[in-house]
C-alpha cells in the first residue's frame, strides 16, 4: 500500500515540474537574449492577443513575478494530479482557455496580461470549492492547506487594492470564477465522501451448531411463559411381556 502511494505521489510531482521547466527556461532565454517575449501575451479584445489566451501565462515579467506564481502553481497542480490523476490534464487545460478568453473578452485598455497567476487562482478556486463539495476528509483537508497557504490571494482579485502594483487583477478574478465553474462540473470525479449504513446484526446460529446452556435455559423460560408453543410429547406406551406356561 505504502509503495503504490508513493509511486501515485510521485507521479503526481512529473507534469508540474516540467511545467515550472518550461517558465524558467523561457524567461532564462528571454533575459540571456534582452528580448521581449511580451508581445506574445494577452491583448484583450484584439485578434492579435488571442495568441495569448495559449502563450501568456508562459512569460513573466521578472524574477519576481516567476518566482512569486512557481511554489504555489507547483503546489496545486501536484495536488491536481494527485487526487484526479490523468483528468487533471483536462481540468487544467480548462482552467487555461476558459481564464485566458474571459480575460481576453472582459479587461479593456490595460495593456498586455502575462503571467500564470491566473491559472494559479483558478487551480486554488478549484481545489477548495472541490472538497467543500464533496466533503471529503482528503480533498477537505487540501482545500484548507490551500486556504492557509493561499488565502490571501483573494485580495488580488480585487480592482486597485494593491495599485502601486502592476497586477492583473483581472486575471486573478477571471481564474477564480473559472475554478469555482469547473470544480461544480466535476463534481463527481475525483475522491468521493463515502456514506457510511449501519443496520442491526442478528446472531446467526449455524445449522450444525450445538445449543449451548444458555440457548437451553432460553428455551425454557420460553416455553413456560408461552405454554400454547410448548410441544406435548408423545404419550409413553409400556409393553409387558407376560410368562405363558402351556403346562400350566
């Protein structure tokens, strides 16, 4: 048991971590070139940025930026392919499209949107409105690891909360509705609460079991309180045999 978990958590740490690769490699290539990858983001409203529904949440603006969104994106899609193994890929690629096109059709003026902030919102949405769903102790106790260590990422979907910050609020609030939406479709997969029946247990006698004492006394007190059930035994017949003497 202990082994097939382990191979099951381990499993679980491969996609994410070619993920966080992939991040770290193009933003080590666009720093050692002093190119600008940024035109390849999201530019709301504009045929040109639909590209960027796919190639945004690639690119970040600095070491900062990437290291701020890599533990926890880390952390929650380990969590995603754990507990929903090979339906993390769709619920990912969701969570990707449907964040990248709300952002894309609803932020107005605001310029290029890169980062995967926004898919990190949507996966931590995800989680926590998955285990208040199914109540399940394990998804349960995810979704309040994710709180604890994620909560405060609430305030990031908040417009101008944090205005001496260039953030994408937009981003952060589209990837939440994005997850709370996908957690509701898939409700039923993943790890399910399991509904517990208790019904009465009767004593079951064998059909070759001997009565014991007990049982013995049982049946007696039985058959005296209801002597209409009591079995009359047969009545005793006693033959005599009587001596014939001819001579006599």
């Amino acid at each position: 048991m202990e082994t097939t978990e382990k191979k099951r958590l381990l499993k679980s740490l491969v996609f994410p971590g070619i993920l966080l690769i992939i991040l770290w490699a193009v933003f080590i290539v666009e720093t050692l070139l002093k190119a600008d990858f940024s035109t390849l983001g999201l530019l709301p409203q504009s045929i040109s940025g639909l590209k960027g529904i796919f190639f945004s949440p690639l690119l970040h603006g600095s070491y900062a930026h990437l290291s701020a969104n890599s533990v926890p994106l880390f952390v929650l899609l380990a969590g995603l392919f754990y507990y929903y193994d090979k339906k993390g890929y769709g619920i990912l690629a969701w969570a990707w499209i449907i964040t990248g096109f709300w952002v894309w059709s609803f932020a107005k003026d605001t310029g290029y949107h890169i980062g995967a902030s926004g898919i990190v919102y949507a996966l931590a949405a995800f989680h926590f409105t998955g285990g208040l769903l199914r109540r399940e102790p394990r998804l349960m106790a995810f979704a309040l690891l994710v709180v604890f260590l994620y909560g405060g990422l609430i305030w990031g979907a908040i417009p101008d909360f944090l205005p001496e910050k260039n953030i994408s609020w937009e981003s952060h609030l589209m990837g939440l509705l994005a997850g709370v939406i996908i957690a509701l479709f898939y409700r039923n997969s993943g790890p399910q609460r399991i509904e517990h029946k208790w019904e009465d247990e009767e004593e079951w006698i064998e059909p070759d079991q001997e009565p014991t004492a007990i049982d013995e006394q049982s049946r007696i007190k039985e058959e005296s309180i209801n002597p209409q059930n009591t079995t009359v035994p047969p009545p005793i017949v006693y033959h005599y045999k009587q001596n014939h003497d001819p001579d006599k």
